[in-house]
C-alpha cells in the first residue's frame, strides 16, 4: 500500500528550501507541501474522503499542481480537465465521474453547480466567486491533522493498482474521453521521465521549463512529477507562445523543455537565434505523423499516446527515415494484426489502466496475451530489418489523444 504522492513528499523533505515551482509565484518545496496539507484539509473539512474523485480545471501551473498533490494526499483521485473545455463538457465531465469538487477558472459556475448531483464545493481560481469559494479560502485551515481531525496521518494510502489520475485527453464521438492510471503507473512514468535528460549531464535535469499544458498528461507525468520527484525546479509558462519560450531560452537555464510539435516549428522558423538543444518535442502517435525534420532540427522527439504514456525517443535521425526510436525504460513493443493491416501496440508499466467508464472501448484496446497486457495504438506499422518503421502521413484509427 502506498500513494505517488509520497514520492513529492520525500523531495519535499530533502529540498525543504529549494525552488520547486518558479515562473510564477515562486515556491519552494517546504512551501508547496504544506500548501497540498491544507488542499487536502479543505477536501476533508467537507467530507470529501479516500476514492472520491476532484475535478481540476485549470490554466494555472501553480494552483493546478497544489491541486492535484493536496487531492492525491487526501486518497483522492484528481480528474484533470483541458482548459480548452467549455462550461458544457466540464459539467459532462462532472456528472460522469460523480465529482465531489471542482476547482476552476470557469465563469460563471452556476451552471456546473446546478448539473452537479454530487458535487459539495466549487473552488474558484482567478474567476466569480460568488458561487463558490475562492482557492486562498478553501487553502485557509488547518489542514489534514487541524482541529477537526487530529489523526496524525498526513497521506492516505492507497493501493498501488488503484486509481491515480483520471485525465481527460479528447472526445470521443463529441463526448469527452479520459483514460485512467493507477499510482504504479504515476511512479513508472515520474521514473521514466527522469531519463529523457535534454541538455542534463549526468547530474541530472535541475530545471523543466513546462511548455505544455499540464492537462497533458505527458507533461504532467514526465515533466512536472518526474522534476519534482527529482527534486527540481519546475518553470511554468504562463503564456507559452514562441516569444517568451524563445526568451526563457536565452534567460535562464534550462535544461529540458517538453513542446508541442507546432510550438516547435515556430521556434525553429523564428528569425531570433536560440539554443534549441534542451527542447524535447511531445509527438502525439495518434495524430497524423508528418515524418520529416525542419532544417536544423536537433531537438529530442518524445513519441508516445495517453493511452501508452511517452514510450520513445526519437532522434531527428529517427524521424527523418520514420523509424519509431529507442524505448524508455521497461517499454515493450510488438506489431499486431489489425483490421486496416499492422499496428503498433505497447506494454509497460505505465500505460493506462482502461478508458473511464468506457468499457467497450476499453476492451478494444486492450490485448492480452501471455507476455501480458497491451495496449493496441490503432498506429500503422512496418518492420524492415526487425525494425520497427511508422506509416507516415496516415489518419490513424482513434481520435481521442490530442496530445500535438
């Protein structure tokens, strides 16, 4: 029994004074933990208890970490939620996975509240409050072990198969589609993701630069905990466009920058001279892959789908000839026959446990055999030379990854 979030916990405990969140607010690690303390009190002053899910809705780095951490402490399971949904799919989202709270930067909220059969508290962030309570307040108490819960337990443990993060990543026939992860998987991937280096040494990554939305789960899984697990600094953007990317290159260091492949582009094709060695572009498998470099790439490419976690490490070589790459650690690959010819299908640690509440989707992707589970990506496939090439410029089968 245990719970990922231990693993911030013990960073937090050796890096006490260190930076943890910068960019924005700055916050060490001391700070940050005892910021979940009281995210977790909040949920528990209103019965809000172990297995119960908490809604996050937001743009913010800072207050979307504290929240995902303080839900974690309290036994509960954080559902992640893009910033580009409407008030419409966040109330969807609400009701399919019976939350007990919202945090959100969604005005007005009267509507997410009404829709809401099991919601206790709406938590405002930057937004009208006036239907809910604002994010300093619901942080404004004892925390876990305050006045009315003296229990001197300060994480909730949880089984390691039980469920960790619930994200939603797209919509499937115009309805939102999340897939689910255990608190195994948030360990593997946090270690998985402490070997993608950018420009680290062997000391390393000491700073990720989060480009990319943390609704991401790439993001959120191999940048933000893997940073913080390791005890390092993670720099949000508030508004990543290339001009400020492009002057936090040349202003601090960086050591690792993970960016969409658009955001990318417009890097490289910027009249401004950058070091581009430290990003690492996120390529989403189920999205069509364009298979070709822009002159002088040099960055790291991070291959991989929510459904797999990232999986591999493409060098601008690899994706020049369309070969897949080098595996992250304990990730297996085999070619499955599919209706439409070969596909790519996956096996490690850290892959999703299921779609949430989408069994027969579920079922459809999930293969498995007797070297375990698999996860069928619906991405087109050939192997040459016992290597494993994709199909470049093919409309792969499921659309509900939006991770580019």
């Amino acid at each position: 029994m245990t719970n990922f979030v231990k693993e911030i916990q013990s960073a937090a405990m050796t890096n006490r004074t260190s930076p943890a969140l910068t960019g924005g607010e700055r916050t060490t690690f001391s700070q940050l933990w005892s910021l979940t303390d009281s995210f977790a009190g909040g949920l528990q002053n209103r019965d809000i208890t172990a297995g119960d899910r908490v809604t996050i809705h937001l743009s913010t780095p800072r207050s979307f970490l504290i929240a995902v951490y303080g839900t974690l402490r309290a036994g509960c399971v954080p559902v992640t939620v893009p910033p580009e949904y409407d008030g419409r799919a966040v109330s969807r989202v609400l009701s399919e996975t019976d939350s007990k709270a919202v945090v959100t930067e969604t005005s007005p909220i009267m509507s997410l509240i009404v829709d809401s059969e099991a919601l206790r508290v709406a938590v405002t962030v930057d937004s009208d409050a006036r239907m809910g309570i604002t994010f300093p307040s619901f942080l404004d108490n004892g925390g876990m072990n305050g006045s009315n819960s003296r229990t001197g337990i300060d994480v909730v443990r949880r089984s390691d198969d039980s469920p960790g993060l619930i994200a939603y990543v797209g919509q499937d026939e115009r309805e939102p589609l999340a897939v689910v992860y255990t608190h195994d998987a948030l360990q593997a991937a946090a270690t998985a993701g402490s070997s993608i280096q950018g420009t680290a040494g062997d000391d390393g990554i000491e700073t990720h630069l989060g480009a990319a939305p943390l609704s991401n789960p790439v993001e959120l899984m191999y940048g933000a905990n893997a940073t913080l697990v390791g005890g390092s600094e993670y720099r949000s953007v508030a508004v990543p466009d290339v001009e400020t990317i492009q002057s936090l290159l040349v202003t601090t260091d960086i050591d690792r920058a993970f960016v969409t492949p658009r955001q990318y582009r417009a890097v490289q094709a910027s009249e401004t001279s950058v070091d581009t060695r430290p990003l690492t572009v996120v390529e989403s498998g189920t999205a069509p892959i364009e298979g070709r470099t822009v002159d002088g790439d040099d960055a790291v490419h991070l291959w991989g789908t929510p459904e797999t976690g990232a999986t591999h490490i493409r060098t601008p070589v690899d994706v020049e000839s369309d070969r897949l790459g080098r595996s992250l650690p304990d990730v297996r690959t085999r070619v499955s026959s599919g209706p439409d010819g070969d596909e790519l299908a996956i096996g490690g640690p850290a892959v999703m446990d299921g779609y949430f509440e989408r069994p027969d989707l579920t079922s459809e992707t999930i293969e498995t055999t007797e070297d375990g589970r698999w996860i069928r990506t619906g991405v087109p496939v050939q192997v040459r030379d016992e290597t494993i090439f994709l199909e470049t410029g093919s409309d792969v089968a499921r659309p509900s990854s939006t991770l580019s």
